[in-house]
C-alpha cells in the first residue's frame, strides 16, 4: 500500500516491536541519539544495551511539532552511531511527510548514522495521505536503515507477539541477526499467521477503524480546546492524544487526573514532565466518560484555592 517493493530475505521475524529497538542498540556499536519526547523505550534501550544516549527536543512551530536540526547536531557526539526514529510519532501524533523525512535522511547520511525507524503506527495516519517508510527515500537511506513494523497497534493483536524488522542491507542485517542470537526467541506461528492475515484481508476492517478514530480524535481536540490549562496540537496519525497540562500549575498532573479516575500515561516517562498521553482507540461510549472525567479534573485544578 505504500508502493514499497521489499525483498523476502530483508525480513527478520521478531517476537515484539520494543525488542527491535533493543537489539538495534545492540548491533550498532556507539552512542545513541534520539529525540524527545518520546516512547519510553527509545531511552531505555540504549542504556539497557550500554550505549550511551544524547536527546534533543522536538520543538512547536505554529502549532506543529518540528524537528530542531541545530539542536540534533549538538547532540551528536563522536561516537554516534544510531539514530532512533518514531515515524508516525508517539506521542506527539506526526506523520512525518516527505520533506520532513528528506531531512532526516540527509542529516543520517551526512553524519553517517544508522537509523532505526519505529513505524508500527504506519497503518493509523488519520490525516488523508498515506505513510511514507523512510527507507523509500533513495539507496543511501535504505542500506543504513532498519524499519520496524508490526500488526499489533492497528489490528490490536500485541499479545500475539509477532513484528519483523526490514533491512535491505545484507551487512547490517546479519549484523542486526547476530545481536538476536541467544537472546530472542522466535515467533510463534500462530502469531506469524495473524500477521499475514491481518495485512492479507484486513484492508476494509482497517479503513472503517481510521473513520472511528477521526471521530473520536476529534471530539478529544474539541474537549481540550474548550478547556482552560491544558492544549493539544492536532493528531495526524496514531491513537495517542498529547497534551499539555503544564497551564494547571500541577506537581504532577498524572496523579492529579488519576485521582479523578481517569488513567493517563505521565509525560515525566517521555521526557516531558506536565504533560499527559490520551488514549483514545476505544469505544464512544468510554471516551465520552474519560473526557467528562478529564474536564472534571481540569475544573477541579483550576478552582484549587492555590491557584
């Protein structure tokens, strides 16, 4: 669906996406950089796997979460050797376009980088464009990348336990295989044949996903515009909310909404304290009362006699 033509033997089988991210850190020897915020594993990976990490921040621009290619550079170090990219990106909901995936091609070419591109969430771009895997951007990117990509996200079948890494590199694959060896195990097959499935015959299940998703994503922005302290950018892909609660003026605001019976993922595990992760991939009906519990939070916050 992506006009990707892909070889067979560039597939490697993987019991889960986050075990990719660990065994990429493996295999590439040096530093690992990576920008925030960002999926909690992009930061623990590279120190499970003792590579050292540098971050730099995405940054809003107009209301769009950019990359800051003058804070990447500095956040390079002589030993950099890997990049991890979110694309789409969780949390903040980007669906990297094609020029955008330009400049990280070139940025990874020009410091000769590996990168390690997370694309589970390529089936979910709400917006009316299709996903772009970075590695369709020319020869160069495509031998130093490693794309990760599985049916769990869209199709909500993780405890199948199936995902797969694409490496068109026969080098850097074999490489990448023998960090796996002793250490991962293979994939059961009945997750193998829920894979094939899903991206077989799922096509139609799919596109009726995304208008319930559009729905719900948009009653989520309404919400949050309507309400005083907290903000949010619009969500091009994923199922993820990102928003900003720092406006409340709360120590930790992941506790605060908790307290209000609503269980939000703290921003502080994205590298971004006073912010909060929304899910909202679920039924009308939940959302509908997670977001009555969210707006009573947020009243609850703002009538706080310190405020």
């Amino acid at each position: 669906s992506y006009g990707w033509r892909i070889e067979a033997d560039w597939l490697v089988w993987l019991p889960g996406l986050v075990t990719g991210l660990n065994v990429a850190c493996r295999a590439v020897a040096g530093d690992v950089l990576t920008a925030t915020p960002v999926y909690p594993p992009f930061m623990s990976a590279p120190r499970l796997s003792g590579r050292g990490l540098t971050t730099a921040d995405l940054v809003q621009v107009a209301g769009c979460w950019r990359w800051d290619w003058p804070a990447m550079t500095a956040a390079l170090t002589p030993q950099t050797r890997l990049l991890l990219l979110c694309h789409p990106h969780n949390p903040v909901g980007r669906a990297w376009q094609a020029d955008e995936l330009a400049e990280i091609a070139d940025f990874c070419t020009r410091h000769d980088l590996i990168v390690c591109s997370d694309e589970i969430h390529c089936d979910l771009v709400l917006e009316e464009r299709c996903h772009v895997p970075l590695a369709m951007g020319g020869d160069d990117i495509a031998r130093r990348s490693i794309t990760l990509m599985a049916p769990s996200k869209t199709f909500n079948v993780p405890g199948l336990g199936c995902a797969f890494a694409i490496i068109p590199d026969p080098v850097l694959r074999r490489t990448f295989t023998r960090a796996m060896a002793g250490i991962v195990p293979h994939v059961n097959l009945l997750g193998l044949i829920a894979c094939e499935a899903a991206l077989r015959d799922g096509g139609a299940w799919r596109q009726a996903l995304l208008a319930v998703l559009r729905r719900n994503r948009d009653l989520v922005q309404a919400t949050v515009d309507a309400l005083p302290g907290v903000s949010m950018t619009p969500v091009e892909a994923t199922y993820l909310a990102w928003i900003d609660a720092r406006g409340l003026g709360l120590e930790n605001p992941q506790r605060h909404f908790e307290a209000h019976g609503l269980g939000l993922s703290d921003g502080a595990d994205f590298g971004a304290p006073g912010w909060l992760r929304l899910n909202f991939g679920c039924p009308l009906p939940t959302l509908q009362e997670a977001l009555r519990r969210f707006s009573a939070a947020v009243e609850a916050a703002e009538s706080a006699p310190n405020r």
